[in-house]
C-alpha cells in the first residue's frame, strides 16, 4: 500500500479547502493517508475517515524559532516509509524540512527557490484560481489522471450529538428562524491585525438593519470573537434579538447551525468555510476585502461574494500573508443598505 505525508501548519479554512485532495487521495490510492497538523488547526479534520493517523503537534514548532525541533520531529517521521510528502504550505522553508522524512516531495513553489527544493512543484502565483483547486493540482503530480477538479465538496463531520446541543440550544433560547452573522478575519495563531473584518461603524449598521426587520440574530465565532460581539451588542441597548454564541460551538456544531439557519452573513475567516461545507447555498453572503473571492471561494459560491475593494485589492496578502503588507482602509465602500437587500429570502 501507499504510504503518503501531507504537511500543514493551519489554518481551519486552509485544511477544510484541503478535504477533497485528502478524499480524492484516498479513493483513487487506496493510500495509508498521514498528517502532521497544527493543534489550532487539527480540529476541522475531527472524524475524517479518510485520514489514517494524525500527528498534533503545536503551532509554534512550525516558526522558525523551533526549527531544531521540528527537524528531529520531521527525522523521527522516516521510520515510516513514506512513498509520498505533499507539502500543503507554502513556504521554501517547510519544502526544505519535508525532504527529512524521506520519499517523493511534493509542494507549491511560491518562491523560485522551491523548484529546487521538491521533487514536483505546484505553481502558486495566482489569485484568481480557487485554494481547493491548487491543492488537488499536488495528486494531479502523483497522477493528472485521477484529479477530479469538479469534485470540491468540504468534508466535515457532523456526529448526532452534536446536531442535539445545537437543538436543545436554539430550545433554550426560544429560537426557530435565525440569521448568522460573523465578523472575523485577521486574528488567528498566525495573524492578529484584524484585516478582514468589517469596522465596528459597519457591523453595528448591518445589525441594526436587522434588528429593524424584527430577524433573531446569531453571532457566532470563536472565543476570540466573544469579546467584541459584547461590545456590538451593549451598543445596540442589548437588543433581545441578538445572541452571543461566540467561543459557545465547535466546528461540527457551528456547521449544523449554518445548514439551519435562515441567512448568514459571514466575512472572509474560517466560519466562511464552515458556512460552504454546510452547503448554504444562496443563504450565505460572503463579505470580502483585502482578498479575491475567486481565491477563497468554489465557483458556485461566487455570486454570494460582496466585494467592493478591488481597486485598493493587494494580492500579495494572498500570496505572503500579512507580514510586511501595509495596511489599507477597506469597506469603506461598502452600503450595508444594499448588503441586506442583497440576499434572496425576503423575497
């Protein structure tokens, strides 16, 4: 049998955009299908099938700083054979740790240096082909035969369980039709500025909106996010219709509401992925900014896409990350009086 590695950091949208190489990978191999995973990240792949054996580790072994480690880690891994490494990061760095563990490399080359460092490379230089797509071009390395590009659907497990903690919830709070709105983007274990979501003036102007519409509204997000829905709410005199979830859901959880909810507004952060993996639909209205939905988004999700910053857009942010990225004033642009107008249920 096949034995194969696939090396990624984070983050829960990057490895949810991953799921249908990790599904094509093991229908078409027939593989032994290993990962070595960020701990922040490794959540989104609780329950996947189709992965033999997860290797957790913490994020900071992947800085720099802990190179030492994360070599004797990766040395370690050679005791396994592996016919195959597909490194799903982006960076030189972690092209050149992977040829540690042995086997055929496989990886993107966003620097030139890459092409040197893996046995094949993936080009990433454009922003206007879909995450999910790059990642299935690395079996198409293995064998172009076996790719099925139009085969994208996320995978993410949703247990009985966790379809009745969300019910009992909406029971205990009184709720049957419900919007969802998420504002976060930019603060993660590997990002803190914030940049991909909207300014307070804008999401207190969208829920008011709502709340004029007499809609019950979710905020759902992670522990992080918790702390300025509070303040979006003491703003809008603790309106009844609002709820905190924040930091309340895991993954499968926060998906299952999703799949129930009336409409979801969700800007570019790893709900957004949460949101297509429930297969929403024309429910969903993605807010984007500093990045291309054609990046971030299947092709059937991209008339859901709101983006009104394409002039002041930076694709290097999508390409490097924040690092180095000089900050920019986005949805300034952006009329949440059409935004609400925007979506189909009303109708």
């Amino acid at each position: 049998m096949i034995k194969i590695l696939l090396i990624k950091k984070g983050a829960i949208g990057d490895l949810l955009m991953a799921t249908p190489l990790i599904r094509q990978l093991k229908q078409h191999l027939n593989c032994q299908l290993d990962i070595l995973v960020g701990s922040s990240a490794a959540i989104s792949l609780d329950g996947n099938t189709n992965i033999s054996n997860k290797f957790i580790v913490n994020d900071e072994l992947f800085t720099i700083k802990n190179s030492y480690k994360f070599i004797k880690y990766l040395y370690a891994l050679r005791k396994n054979k592996y016919d195959y490494v597909l490194v799903l990061d982006k960076h030189w760095y972690f092209n050149l740790l992977a040829k540690l563990v042995g086997g055929i490399t496989i990886g993107f080359e966003r620097e030139s240096v890459s092409r040197y460092l893996l046995d094949y490379a993936v080009p990433y230089n454009d922003n206007t082909k879909y995450h999910g797509i790059y990642y299935l071009e690395l079996l198409g390395k293995i064998n172009s035969k076996l790719v099925d590009y139009t085969d994208l659907k996320l995978d993410l497990c949703i247990h009985k369980t966790n379809e009745n903690k969300v019910k009992n919830w909406l029971k205990s709070q009184n709720i049957t039709n419900f919007i969802i709105v998420v504002n976060s983007g930019g603060n993660n274990a590997f990002e803190q500025n914030g940049i991909r979501m909207l300014p307070e003036t804008k999401v207190l102007e969208l829920l008011k909106q709502l709340c004029l519409k007499n809609e019950n509204i979710i905020l759902l997000g992670s522990k992080i996010d918790r702390v300025a829905y509070a303040s979006y709410i003491t703003n809008l005199a603790t309106s009844p219709q609002i709820i905190n979830a924040a930091g309340i859901f895991n993954l499968a959880e926060s998906t299952y509401l999703f799949k129930l909810s009336k409409h979801a507004y969700v800007t570019d952060c790893g709900a957004l992925h949460l949101a297509v993996a429930a297969e929403i639909g024309n429910r969903l209205t993605a807010i984007f900014a500093p990045t291309n939905p054609k990046h971030v988004l299947p092709f059937d999700y991209l008339s859901m896409a709101i983006w009104q910053d394409e002039d002041i857009y930076m694709p290097r942010y999508s390409l490097y990350g924040a690092k180095g990225i000089q900050h920019k004033e986005y949805f300034t642009q952006l009329n949440i009086c059409d935004l609400v107008k925007f979506y189909k249920y009303y109708g």
